[in-house]
C-alpha cells in the first residue's frame, strides 16, 4: 500500500503505471483521458457491520479523493475468510471478517494505491457521524511482478 498526496503521485510511476498521466487526468478533472478505467464513485460511510472486505489479484486499487473522507481498513488476506467472486468477472473476490489491520484514514487531497494481494475494507466512518466520500476508484493494471495467484 501506498499513501501519499495527490502532488506527489506522479513520483510512483515505476510502480503505479501510467501515474504522471492519472495525476494531471484527476487534476483536469478528465476521468477519459487517464491510461486505464476510472469509477467515479460518491457513496455513504457505513458502519462497521456493514463493509466487506476485497482482494485483487492483477490489478492496483488507485483511490484517490475528491471530498470528504474515509477509513480504509488492510490486513492479511489470511486472516479473513473467502467468500464470492466479484461480480461480472471481477479481479478479486470478497472476504468476510469483522474491521482489523492497519486503519488508513484518506481524505481529500490524498490518494491510497491498494496492490493486489492487500484486503481491504472500504466506507469506514471517520467517526460517530454519518458522512460520505467523492473519489475515483482507478483500475491499473499491475506489473506482472505484483500479481498474485488466486
């Protein structure tokens, strides 16, 4: 995992390809013009009892945030246990287990680069209150070094 600014995302780019150009893709605001598929996503943090974890195993979770803010949970897929694929061929599957592992908190102005092989439980509320989180969700492909069985 990494976590940084936006600003410096560009520095990434031996390990996240394509970087620089997602960089000044999310800074003109130009989803289309990044090397690789963009979710724009805007949804509402949830409770605890509420997330899931996921895993990839060829592609980079880039989540990089426009507002508001979140919790992202990571920890060790083997502490979880399997569950269904993604849906529609999805790289990955889900993975039930309760919130643990490393909290990141990623606000606006900041980007977390997920790897495959990292579980990660996303929607976490940065507090009691409710709240919500604009961002895009960049599918990168990975370096064939990074891929992980399944």
């Amino acid at each position: 995992m990494i976590f940084d600014t936006i600003s410096r995302l560009p520095l990434y780019e031996t390990l996240i390809p394509g970087a620089s150009t997602i960089a000044a893709a999310f800074q003109a605001g130009t989803p289309q013009s990044a090397p690789c598929e963009v979710r724009e996503k805007r949804y509402a943090l949830k409770p605890d009892d509420k997330r899931r974890f996921e895993v990839h195993y060829q592609t980079i979770d880039l989540m990089i945030a426009r507002e508001g803010e979140e919790i992202i949970h990571l920890c060790p897929t083997a502490r979880l246990t399997p569950a269904e694929a993604l849906p529609n061929g999805g790289d990955g599957r889900k993975l039930d287990g309760a919130p643990q592992g490393m909290a990141v908190s990623l606000p606006q102005g900041y980007f977390c680069a997920i790897f495959p092989g990292e579980a990660h439980m996303v929607a976490g509320r940065t507090g009691e209150e409710d709240g919500f989180v604009d961002k895009w969700v960049v599918k990168v492909p990975c370096l064939p070094a990074f891929e992980v069985q399944a």
